[in-house]
C-alpha cells in the first residue's frame, strides 16, 4: 500500500498532465498550437540552462550546441526509421514509438555531447567558462556543417511532423518535474552550494567537479530533448538554427525570469515567446527591441523579474494560502 | 615553400587584424574584468562611419593623404565616443552589481548595434512612418526630420554588404619568388606593433597606467586612495575602442567589404587572441593575435578552409585547459 | 587524555611554497583521536597555510599528510573531508544566501553515493536519506545551539553565529579531526570562553581531534592539551601550553624580546623605540 502511494506520487505529474494535453490539443488552432509548443521548447531550453546558470552558478552560453545535437541526432532516427513498419501495429502508432526512441536517442546524444564539453571546460571558473562554451557551441556547429550526413549547410528537410501539443506538453513537464525535484533533494543541495562558494563547498565533501558535471550533462540532455521536439514540428533542421543567438535567447530567459527560479524561467520563456512571435510582422525590428529590452531590463532589473525566489514567494497572496515549504 | 610563406605572411596579415582587436579587448578586460563583447561592434561602427566619412569626401575618386587622415581621425572619434558612452550609460550603473548583469548588459548592446546597423535607413523609416502616421492624422515630428538630414543617408546601412574606398592606394609586392604582400600588410603590422608599445608603456611607464593597474587590482580600494575610478575606466574604453577603429580602418583597406555583423566574429576571435596571450597582458594579446592568425590560416590552407571558424576556439579551450592564465600571463592562486 | 595507537592525522616536513616565498617548512604534526591541540602563532605565521596543505585546498610542495594511515597529498579537498578532516574558515565561509539547516544538510551529504536518479524518482531510499539527513542535520543545529535559528538564512545570522554554524556544518560532514580556523576571532572574552567550552564539549562528545588556530594565546593553553608554535612557517615550539608559555623562542616571537613594542617589529621600519 504504502509502496504504491510513493510510486503514485512520483508519476503523479505525469498522470494528471497526459489527459489535460490530450484535451488541450483537440481545442487548439494550428496557429495557436504552433506557439504553444514554440513555448514549450523555449521553457524546456530556460528550465535546463537554468539548472547550469541558476543552480549551479555556471555561466554557460552554448545551449543551442546541444539542441542542435538532440535535433540532429533525433532527425537521423525519424528519417532514418520512417519506412519501419512495425507488424500488425497501425502506422500512426508506430511513428509515435519511433519518435519517442528519437527523442529519447536525442537526448542520449545530447547528454554525451555534455559530458564530452563538460569535463574539461568545467575546472573553468565564470566568464572563462562562458566563453569555452561558446566556442563549444560554435566547434559543433562547424563540424555539423562539414559533415555530409547532416546535410551540411543546408540540413535535413522533410523530417515527420511528430511533434504536437501533447510531446511538446509532456515535455515540458518532464522538465520541470527535474529540476523541481532536484532543487528539493539533497542532490540539488549541493549544487546550490557550489553556486554559494565553491571552495567551502569543496570542503564540506561536495565533489564540485563532480556535480557540475552531472548538472552540465543534465541541462544538455533536455537542451537536446527541446532541440528534437522543435525540429520535429518544422519539419526541418539547419545549423543555422542552433546560432549564438540562439544561445543568448535561452539565456536572457534565464536572467530575466530570475537566475534560480523554475517558476521564474518559465514565465520568462513564455513572455519572450509571444513577445518575440508578436514582433514577427515587424521582423526588422525584433532583434532591435529584443536586445533594447534586455538592456533596459538588466539596468533596472538586474536579478531577473523573481531573483532566485519562485513565483508563490514574490506574489504574497498566493503565499498565504499556501502552506509554506510545499511542494506543487 | 613558396605556398607556405604565403600562408605564413597571410596569417600575420589576419593576426595583425586580431591583435589590434585583442589589445583593445585585454585592456578593458584588465580593468574591468569584463567581457566587452560589443567591442568587436565597436570596431564594426567605426568601420562604417569611416566608410561614411570617405564617400563624403569622395575618396573613391580622388584619394589623398588629408582626406585619409580625416577618414581616420572621424572614425576613431566616433568609436570614441561610442566607447564612452557604452561604458558610461551600460555598464557603469551595474558596476556594483553581479558580474554576470554586465555580461548580459554588454551582449544586449552588442546586439543591439547589430541589429541596429541592419534596419533600413532613416530616411526609408521616416516615409514608412509618415505613411503610417498620417493613416491618424498625424505628421512626422521636426526632430526627426533633422536627425535624419543630419545623418549620412544610407544610414543605417541594412543587411547588405558595403565596399569600403581603400583610403591609400594599395600596393602589392611579389617577394620571394611569388609571395604576395602588400603595403596594407605592412602598415597594418607595424602600427599594431607601435600600438602594443605604445600601450605597453602608458600601462607601465605613466601615472596614468599606474592609476590603471590600481584600478584592475581593486576598484574600491583604488578609489579611496583618491584615484579617479571613473575616469580611468571611461578613459580605457575610449581608448580601447580608438584602437578599434584604427583596426578597422586598417582591415577595411585590404578587405573591403563591410557589414553590421563584421564585428562578430573578429571579436570573439580577438577576445580568444586575449585570453590565449594571457588576458590584461598586452604583448599578450599581439602574439595571442598573431598565432591565431598564423593557425586558422594554416589549418585552411592545408585542411578544410570551412575549419577556420572552428580552429580558433579549439585553440581556446586547449590554452585554457592546458594553461589557463595564457602564454604571458600570471597564475593567480585563491586565496582561502 | 592524548591517545595512543594510530594518529587520525599525521604530516611529516610538509612545506608549502608558493613561487619563492616559503609558507610552511618542515610541518610536522601528530594528532590522536580525542585530543584538542591549539595551533597559534603570530601573523603571517603560516597557520592558515598548514590548514589548508592538511584539508587539500593546496598539494602540499614537499612531505606527506596521512589521514588514519592513508597519504592523501594530492587529493581534492572533498575526498579528505569523506576520509574524515572536516575545517572552519578564518573569514566565515557559509553558504550565504541558504538558510541555517540547509548549510548543515548539504555537509551531512559528505559521502553520499546516490546521483540525481533517485531524486527524480522520489525512491524510497531518497525518502529515507532525505529524512536521515534532515535529523541529523536538526541534531547538529542544536549541539551548536542554533536550532531556533534554522530557517534563518546564513547572511542574515550575526557573526557569532555564523561561526557557530560554520562549525555545525564541518560537524555534519561526520569529521574524525576538526579544524577550527580562528573560532573565536571577533568575539569578546567572556563569548570566547564560552565558545572553548562548547568546542571541548563537541570533542568529547563526539570524539573528535581538534586543531584550533587562536591568535589569543592563553585563551587556547586553557583547553588544549598540546600546543604547536609557528613563527615565519617554522615550528618554534611544540608541546604542552605550560612548557610552550616558557619558552624563550615563543615568548620572541610572540610577544617581541620583551621590550614594549607600539608596532609590530616588521612594518615598523625605524625610529620607534
């Protein structure tokens, strides 16, 4: 009995989260749809980095390389597994088995491709570290478009349009029942110390080097699960989605919602999505009051909109209604 | 052999191009310790109002010495005051704050000076505007009829490449038995090097350097020993972005074509050069500059040329990882 | 009650050198388990310089360190912790923007195998580590007397507490040898009797070797069993706080050559007699 309650508890999220998507997707326009899932990879991008920058206090500013070898890597299974046909198993079904194999290859690849920048770069403390990844993101991104399978230049066009409200939903709840989770538990624990101060953290038995690693390759494998879900809605994957700006994008989400703060990351996900999708009919002038913004933003604001506090801490009405120290 | 000294010589070229980008990098980082990135875009504008200056004085059709130096003295003016000013309203009021704010601050201005050089010109959003505007009755405020009179007319100059009027004639050698040089080659060597020197000595040889090095040991401490702070760091961007503009003057002379995001990549490139030499350093930054320049050229030259952009960082994260105080560079131990 | 058998923490000619300046030279140290040594010295004498060689935050230049028989130079400061050295810092080094109980419950997770998988499964086992955690980290908020303050965050604690919590932290990490880095540093005498007193408690309680760095040299010969004198990262004296009080080279060293100093002799330069 007791075993079953604490197996309920940990899928919970899932069970209540599946029938709600499943409902919202049949209500939705193509349109509306189209931006909810834009959201969803975008909240899915701030949660993950958020578990580098904002836990950990690793600055890192190369997250589309990882996107990029989730999508990639996920893009090569659905195109490469899409004439399987699984016997006696109705097409549709087996195209969703299939894509739920290339997000999970994806995310595999993704995290790999973590670890491989994670443990050198990691011993690398601040702007160092911004910069080495960067250059990261950049390296990868040249040798995607040196190599010919990739599609080089130009991509992998016609990729199956797997993904939906419900991938994109479920995803996003995956995410953030990660990071919630983390943040809670002891292991979470000792990243927030290495944020506070790495050298005592060092010596209360905390293998920094460790756990930033783990945080590292973590971030990276839901940057790769983000990546796969995006490319599998436009039905196409080109390097020159996986950008630096691409990269600054994911972290002014980060810094504006709050460096720390879930609640804060996915706000700011979402704002920045509209606000970004809204200012596509003045398409010349989105990157100009998008970077006005961050400035304006950071001058005034410069923790973020919620500092590393969650949302229920910063809007006092919903504290008090709230039992304090619970969890959602 | 012959190929190789090309390359050799081609790779100092661009190694020049970084250096003098890196030197202006190095000295703001050794102040502030702050990743200037809108320094490469420092270097971007002044490549263009030098190119703005140059068409005013028609220096396509009839080139001389006077009108080179005043394409010269406009643009490092400009970039100047671009520098200043970045410092003054970007930076400045987060100086107190978390290093990361500045970060974040200095990557929206860089992107901002992208994005912005990329817009149509003024004088194409003042008719869209009054277009718009008078759909409600209104008219375009005298302001900004003014502003954009004032204003060169393509500016801002949009996404398309413009070819910069070389501001002295180029002349190219044959040395070697068929290696090509040319004068803007050479100018641009030496004046980087001057330019190291000449740093190299204000940083340790003047008050004002003096008053530098107190400021990049801590800011605090330098102030209430009566240092100005403020001024000896408003008076480091400017002079880092003059350097910027004296680059790009240079660069624009052998590769012509300009655009809003020319800064990108020579930026992090230089700031890679910096940190390679050992950031704050400023021979540092000339053979971090030089290096890089001699190993991208290489690895085009003898491997896949679309490896270039990818050797740079490749370089970074071996130096940082093998020694990450850089060539010249002081280890510094934490102090528990 | 100096103990016999093997020592919990041992250096032999440990010297520290830091380009051509010498912190540390020739450090020896044996250290049995219950027993309080009071490290003390002038400044710059070099005391922080042996704690951080013994805790890993250096590699020692020359000599070893063995924590119960095992050489640990050249491991990382987390792997000596597990093996049973835990520290305070001289300038308080908490995690400032956590509260009181979580600074604790992150050392209680010295040790602990388990990665982010049971986390996010929310096991069973995570369940009970979470809840063995929590406990113990109550016991130690309240060993330190602190437990009214647990849900304070460490910034916001005054400074007397912050070193009491800095030392309930190095207590969680299950330490057999506990090193204190100026404890007492900042509070005023009756504060820093009771602090001795309480740090003799925790010795005693939990059986621990304790080294304590002190400026305030008759503060520690009261608690300590042994005393260790380091002057310029020589060991000048070594042994118990009666011989170590009379002894002409510590009292030099300590205290000047007896004459009434207004300065210390080093930055004086001249013309003060």
């Amino acid at each position: 009995m007791e075993r079953a309650r604490l197996v309920l508890r940990s899928v919970a999220p899932f069970l209540v989260a599946l029938p709600v998507l499943w409902f919202v997707q049949g209500s939705l326009a193509s349109y509306t749809s189209f931006v909810a899932i834009n959201i969803a990879v975008n909240v899915i991008l701030a949660v993950s980095l958020n578990v580098v920058n904002g836990f950990t206090g690793q600055f890192s500013i190369g997250h589309a390389a990882f996107m990029a070898v989730g999508a990639y890597t996920a893009a090569l299974v659905t195109t490469g597994l899409e004439s399987l046909a699984i016997p006696g198993v109705p097409a549709a079904v087996s195209g969703q088995a299939v894509f739920l194999v290339a997000l999970a290859v994806g995310m595999l690849a993704a995290s790999v491709a973590g670890l491989v920048v994670g443990i050198p770069t990691l011993r690398l403390r601040g702007d160092y570290l911004a910069i080495v990844t960067l250059g990261f993101g950049e390296i990868i991104r040249v040798i995607i478009e040196n190599t010919r399978v990739l599609g080089q230049a130009t991509g992998i066009s016609g990729l199956p349009a797997c993904t939906n409200v419900v991938w994109a939903g479920m995803g996003v709840v995956l995410t953030v029942v990660m990071a919630r989770r983390l943040l809670q538990s002891t292991q979470g624990r000792a990243l927030l110390a290495i944020r506070e101060d790495e050298v005592a953290a060092e010596a209360m038995g905390v293998d920094t080097v460790g756990w930033k690693v783990r945080a590292f390759v973590i971030s990276a494998a839901f940057a790769g699960l983000a990546g796969a879900l995006l490319v599998h809605k436009i039905q196409l994957v080109t390097p020159r989605m996986f950008t630096f700006v691409k990269s600054m994008e994911v972290v002014v989400m980060v810094v504006l919602g709050g460096m720390g703060s879930i609640t804060g990351s996915i706000v700011a996900a979402a704002v920045l999505t509209i606000a970004l999708e809204t200012l596509q009919a003045a398409d010349q002038y989105r990157m100009v009051i998008f970077s006005m913004l961050l400035i304006v933003l950071m001058l005034t604001r410069p923790s973020g909109l919620f500092g590393t506090r969650e949302i229920w801490d910063v809007l006092p009405r919903w504290r008090r209604r709230r039992a304090p120290g619970e969890a959602p | 052999m012959t190929e190789f000294l090309q390359h050799v010589v081609n790779g100092v070229s661009l190694g020049t191009i970084y250096a003098l980008i890196a030197l202006g990098y190095t000295m703001v980082y050794g102040v502030l310790k702050l990743i200037n990135f809108a320094h490469g875009d420092v270097y971007m504008v002044a490549a263009f109002s030098g190119f703005y200056i140059a068409t005013g004085l028609g220096v396509r059709d009839d080139p001389t010495v006077g009108k080179a130096v005043a394409v010269f003295l406009g643009s490092m003016v400009v970039a100047g005051a671009l520098g200043w000013a970045i410092e003054r309203f970007a930076y400045r009021p987060l100086r107190n704050r978390p290093r990361l704010a500045t970060l974040i601050t200095a990557i929206g201005v860089s992107f901002l000076l992208e994005y912005g050089f990329q817009l149509p010109s003024l004088q194409a959003q003042g008719r869209s505007l009054e277009e718009v505007l008078r759909g409600w009755g209104w008219t375009v405020p005298g302001w900004f009829d003014a502003l954009v009179t004032a204003l060169p007319s393509t500016f801002p100059p949009g996404p398309t490449p413009r070819f910069f009027p070389e501001p002295f004639t180029r002349v190219d050698w044959t040395v070697l038995g068929g290696v090509h040089i040319s004068n803007y080659d050479v100018v641009s060597f030496l004046v980087a090097f001057a330019f190291m020197l000449g740093l190299q000595w204000i940083v340790y040889r003047t008050r004002f350097g003096m008053a530098m090095r107190a400021v990049s040991f801590d800011p605090r401490v330098a102030g209430l020993m009566g240092i100005p702070v403020n001024r000896v760091i408003s008076t480091t961007f400017v002079l880092g972005s003059v350097l910027a503009a004296v680059a790009a003057l240079l660069v624009a002379g052998s590769r012509p074509r300009i655009d809003p995001i020319m800064g990108l990549m020579p930026g992090l490139k230089a700031f890679v050069a910096a940190v390679f030499g050992g950031i704050g350093n400023v021979p540092g930054a000339m053979l971090g500059g030089l290096v890089l320049g001699l190993a991208e050229e290489m690895v085009a030259g003898y491997t896949v040329s679309s490896f270039r952009d990818g050797i740079a960082f490749a370089i970074l994260i071996l130096v940082l990882l093998v020694r990450p105080e850089g060539l010249l560079g002081r280890v510094t131990v934490e102090k528990v | 009650m100096s103990g016999t058998g093997q020592p919990v923490l041992e250096a032999r000619g440990v010297v520290m050198r830091f380009g051509g300046l010498t912190a540390l030279s020739g450090f020896d140290l044996t250290l049995h388990s219950g027993e309080l040594v009071g490290l003390i010295g002038p400044n710059g004498a070099g005391k922080t310089t042996a704690f951080n060689a013994l805790t890993g935050v250096y590699a020692p230049t020359e000599g070893d360190v063995e924590v119960a028989g095992r050489r640990v130079n050249g491991m990382r400061p987390h792997q000596i912790c597990e093996l049973g050295v835990a520290r305070t810092f001289q300038n308080v080094r908490l995690f400032k923007e956590l509260s009181a109980f979580d600074n604790v419950r992150i050392a209680c997770h010295a040790g602990s195998r388990s990665g982010f998988t049971s986390a996010w499964m929310l096991t069973p086992t995570h369940d009970a580590e979470e809840r063995r955690i929590a406990a113990r980290a109550e016991e130690f908020l309240s060993v330190m007397e602190l437990s009214p303050r647990r849900d304070e965050l460490a910034r916001n604690l005054p400074y007397g507490e912050q070193r009491r919590l800095e030392i309930a932290r190095a207590l969680a990490t299950g330490p057999k040898v506990l090193c204190l880095d100026e404890p007492a540093a900042g509070m005023n005498a009756s504060e820093k009797v009771a602090l001795l007193e309480l740090i003799r408690r925790v010795r005693d309680q939990f059986q621990l070797a304790i080294l304590v760095i002190e400026h305030d040299m008759r503060l520690v010969m009261g608690v300590s069993e042994r005393m260790l004198v380091l002057d310029h990262g020589v060991t000048i004296a070594q042994g118990a706080p009666e011989a170590v009080r009379q002894d002409p080279k510590v009292i030099e060293a300590y205290l000047g050559d007896g004459k009434l100093r207004l300065r210390p002799p080093r930055e004086a330069g001249t013309g003060v007699p």
